[in-house]
C-alpha cells in the first residue's frame, strides 16, 4: 500500500516537473505576451476571474502593468536553471571530495572533514548572501554562490557512503584483483551511493531554487527588469493588501516546484535503491 502511494506521489511529483521544464523550454512560444512590456493603464488589473479583471491578463498586472501570468513562466526558466545549475556543481564538488575522504580516510579524510564542519557551521543564507555581496549579483555568480555554500551535505553524505562499502565484499574482491583506485571508486563504490545521491540531488535542487528566490526577494539576486519568481515576490510585497495576486501566485510557483521536485526525489529512490524494493 505505501510503495503504491509512494508511486503515485512519485507520477504526481513527474508530471509537476515536467510541465515546468516545458514552460522553461517553450516560453516564448507558450507566454501570451512580452514580460517586459508596460502597459500603465491597466496596471494592478486583478485576476481575469475578479472584478475588473482581464483574459488578455489571465493572472493580472503587476505595479506597472506587465502581465504576471508571463513574467512567471519566463521566471520558471531562471528559477529552474539556477537550481540545476548549482547542484550540478555541489554534485562535483561534494561527490567528489566525498569519496576521497571515504575511502582513503586519514589525514585526508580529517582535512576534508575539517572544511566541511566548517562550511556547514555558517547559515547557507548568510554564506550565500555574502559571497554575492563580494561576487556581484549576477545570475553566473548566484550559481557559483549556491555550489559553493551547498557541497558539504553532498561531501558529508557521500563520505559516510563510501566509508561503508569500503570494507565491502566486492570492494574488497576489486581490491586484492588489483583495480586502480579511480575503477574502484567509479565502478564499485559509485553506483551504489546513486539512490542516495538522487534523493539528496533532488532536495538540493529544491532548496537551491528557494535560495534563488530568497536572494532575489532581498535584492541580492536577479536585478529587475529579469522576472525571477524571487524577484516577483519582492515586487509584489509592498502591495500584499491591494493586490494579493503578485506575491501569491510566484509564491505557489515556488510551492509547486519544490513539492514537485521532492515527490519525484522520494520515488526514485524507492525505485532505485535494492533494499527499499525488497522490503
């Protein structure tokens, strides 16, 4: 009963996923109109389903009257990218530092663990906010920002993982054949640790993407005139009580991905991972 819950959740989480990564793809072709347009008269327009609403504004007009239903899919193609972006780099560098550390240990594991203790001791917001504030707020330096505050949870995890199957049979077997290091950590180690780096993957993703949003909503991120669903919410506060619609629907967007992204993240696992399937 639960792995078929689990199943479902997963599909659920999929088809969420996949419909973002098609407006990020198809923008310019699925966005009814331009996300930089102003058209003052019709600005704060409601939803078209309220009073004074307008279908050509299907979500309503921000504070100068760009339409947000399109500010928000060009959004979903920044928000996503960064996210994909960074833990792509926090995979490299935590995957790794990780593995060494896990299989050769000793000073090489203490050094290591030393600068991921570290790491983890500062707030991520904080670190990132700081390495924007030096970089420059920039969609390139965002990303690096992002990889660079988020491998240790990658290092920790995968060194932990690899600490196990070190002493392993087939590690062991691989070992005594005399396969290099670099075949015994690709081949042997590696591909057992992907169930776990997939579930750890997809939380990153998530996380880098409410990262964005939240350097975005306290200026730090992308600059406007960029539509980034961060961004949209920053824009959008100052007139929470007059016009709920700009911080609420880039809010559920946030919302949709993360619980989309997640969902997914927990199915793959129960997919992938051997003992989750026999159980």
């Amino acid at each position: 009963m639960r792995k078929l819950w689990q199943l479902r959740m997963g599909v659920i989480g999929g088809l969420v996923i996949m419909a973002l990564v098609v407006v990020a793809l198809f923008t310019p072709y699925l966005a009814p109109g331009d996300p930089y347009a102003q058209v003052p008269k019709h600005r704060l327009s409601p939803p078209a389903w309220e009073e004074g609403g307008r279908m050509e504004n299907l979500l309503g007009t921000d504070h100068v009257g760009r339409d947000l239903l399109t500010r928000i899919m060009y959004g979903t193609r920044i928000s996503l990218f960064v996210g994909l972006s960074a833990v792509i780099l926090e995979v490299f560098m935590g995957v790794l530092l990780g593995l060494l550390a896990g299989y050769y240990g000793g000073k090489t594991d203490s050094i290591i663990s030393f600068l991921v203790n570290v790491m983890l001791g500062f707030p991520f917001i904080l670190l990132a906010m700081s390495l924007v504030a030096v970089l420059g707020a920039s969609l390139q330096n965002i990303i690096i920002a992002l990889g660079l505050t988020g491998w240790p949870v990658f290092t920790r995890v995968i060194r932990i993982e690899t600490m196990r199957l070190r002493e392993s049979e087939f590690v062991l077997a691989a070992k005594t054949q005399g396969f290099k290091t670099i075949r015994i950590l690709t081949v042997h180690i590696l591909p057992n640790i992907l169930p776990t780096l997939t579930v750890l993957a997809s939380v990153e993703v998530a996380r880098a993407i409410i990262m964005e949003s939240l350097l975005s909503f306290l200026g730090l991120g992308i600059q406007p005139p960029t539509p980034s669903w961060g961004l949209l919410l920053a824009e959008g506060r100052n007139y929470m009580f007059m016009a709920w619609w700009l911080a609420t629907f880039p809010g559920l967007a946030i919302f949709l991905a993360a619980l989309g992204i997640n969902l997914l993240g927990d199915a793959l696992r129960d997919l992938t991972d051997p003992h989750l399937r026999k159980s």
